[in-house]
C-alpha cells in the first residue's frame, strides 16, 4: 500500500500531470509523469479509474492491485514527481503491463532531462 506522503489528491495535481507531463501509453493503460523542481518531494501517484471499466468492486480491485504494484517501481522516478495512472479497460492483471510502461517512460525522462 502506497503511504499518505505518495499518493496524488489534488484534481490541479492531476490536471496538470495529465496535460503538461510525459505519457507512455498500452492496450489498458496509461501512464502520465511529470517532474518539476517545485513539487513536494517524494513521488506521488494518483490513479484515474472511469466507471465504463466496470462497477464499484472491480474498480477498487484494480486500485488496489495498482497501487501494489507501482509501490515497488516508485524507485525509477525523482524525488519531485507526479504519477498519474489512467485505466482504459479491464485486465485481470496488470502488473508486468505497468512494468513496461515504466521502463518506457523512464527511457523518455532520461532522453529529455
């Protein structure tokens, strides 16, 4: 589980992740990151699951499930970043899914900085 300190709840939070930072995209997901100098430190993540992905039950799985597992991967991002995760569809599984879309978007981070 991810602690207070890492997970993203302000909508201008997500907004501006969403609209200004990188994207790497899949089948089911996508990954926004953005990173600058005068966010708080420590990365955040915040997820944006629609109600066409399924009802109440299945969208708090797949929260849970990916909160899990991008716990594990927050090491591949600065300290001043903000995660946004959005789901486009069902998947029983999401883990090596996300794993991917990390290793592209970290390629992108390293390319630009």
């Amino acid at each position: 589980m991810l602690s207070s300190a890492n997970r993203l709840r302000s909508s201008k939070d997500f907004s501006r992740t969403t609209k200004v930072g990188f994207r790497a995209t899949s089948h089911s997901l996508v990954l926004y990151v953005h990173s600058a100098e005068n966010l708080p430190t420590g990365p955040q993540v915040g997820l944006i699951i629609n109600k066409s992905v399924g009802g109440s039950v299945a969208r708090h799985r797949i929260a849970r499930q990916l909160r899990h597992a991008i716990k594990d991967q927050l090491i591949a991002f600065p300290k001043q970043t903000q995660i946004v995760i959005r789901v486009l569809r069902e998947k029983p599984e999401y883990t090596a899914e996300l794993s991917e879309l990390v290793t592209k978007i970290s390629s992108k981070i390293a390319v630009n900085a």
